[in-house]
C-alpha cells in the first residue's frame, strides 16, 4: 500500500490534512509550475 496521498486545495484538502493528524508539512520539488509535492511527518 503507497502512502503518497494526492491532496488538492480548497476546503477537501483542509479536511483531509485534518483527518490524517498533520499539523506541518514540507515543500519538496515542484510536481509543476505552481504544483509542489509535500511531505508530512
């Protein structure tokens, strides 16, 4: 099972970033112009 988990913006993500228990994440390489991949804990 990958625990790479797509997230978008918007009240969805907020949810989500909630529900998983994270309270910072990191900003990593850029996935695209303006589309960075984060990393939690």
């Amino acid at each position: 099972m990958s625990s790479k988990r797509p997230i978008t913006v918007g009240e969805t993500s907020g949810a989500v970033v909630s529900a998983l228990g994270l309270e910072a994440l990191e900003i990593g390489a850029e996935l695209a112009p303006g589309v960075p991949i984060l990393h939690g804990p």
